[in-house]
C-alpha cells in the first residue's frame, strides 16, 4: 500500500541518509549514500563539482533517490543546482538544524553545488509494520 503525505513527512522528516542515482551519458550507474534536507515538501542535497554524482548530473539530469528500509519511499526526477548563495534556501543553516553533531562547516566549498530535486514520479511502499522486528 503506498504512502500518503503525511507518511511521506514523517519518514523524510526522520531519515538521515538517501541513496541518490545518477548514470553518465552512456547508462553507467552510479550509487552513493548523502545526506538530504526536507525543507516545505521539497528535497535539497549538496555534493562537489569534482564528483561522478555531479559530472553525471551536468551530462544526464536524470536523479534516483531512495529513502528507507520497512517503509520505502522512491523518487525519479531531475535536479536545478545552484551555488550556495544563489539557492533559494539557506541550506547550510538547514543542514546544521538537522546534522548538527556530525556537522562542519568545511563540508559546503565553492566547489559545491546545492540541488533541489524536481520530482517526475513516486513511488513507495510498506514492506512491513514499523515495529517489527
């Protein structure tokens, strides 16, 4: 059965990690684990210009993200990027808001890019009750 907002909410409300996939020109994949902001129903994430995520990004705009486990929440989309003082969002004050213990500030650079995912198509689901074990 899948997900109404209101789970949606709660479950990126308390996710601290979503897989995001990205694939260069050719179809290669490329998976990696980052950390994500939800911010007025929309998800923001950052990563370096230097990275495959990025080059990927910049040749084929085309975003998997994959959040959850028992309760599983998948988005297909696109990216803007922006550089930090141009987004929309204060996103390192975000980041800091729910990162806080594992947070430095070293880790946003000129050479990073803030994102805001464009959904195209969800999905989700629950494998299983919340409480079991």
């Amino acid at each position: 059965m899948p997900l109404n907002k209101k789970e949606i909410d709660k479950l990126l409300e308390k996710e601290e990690i979503v897989y995001l996939a990205t694939s260069d020109k050719k179809g290669n994949p490329h998976v990696k684990p980052i950390w994500f902001v939800w911010h007025k129903r929309k998800i923001w994430f950052e990563t370096h210009m230097p990275t495959r995520a990025f080059r990927n990004i910049k040749e084929n705009n085309k975003i998997m993200l994959c959040f959850g486990g028992k309760v599983t929440y998948l988005v297909w989309g696109k990216v803007k990027w922006y550089k930090e003082k141009e987004a929309p969002v204060p996103f390192r004050k975000l980041l800091w808001g729910k990162y806080s213990d594992d947070m430095d500030d070293s880790y946003i650079t000129d050479e990073t890019r803030i994102f805001e995912v464009i959904v195209k198509k969800e999905t989700s689901w629950h494998y299983a009750d919340e409480d079991w074990e």
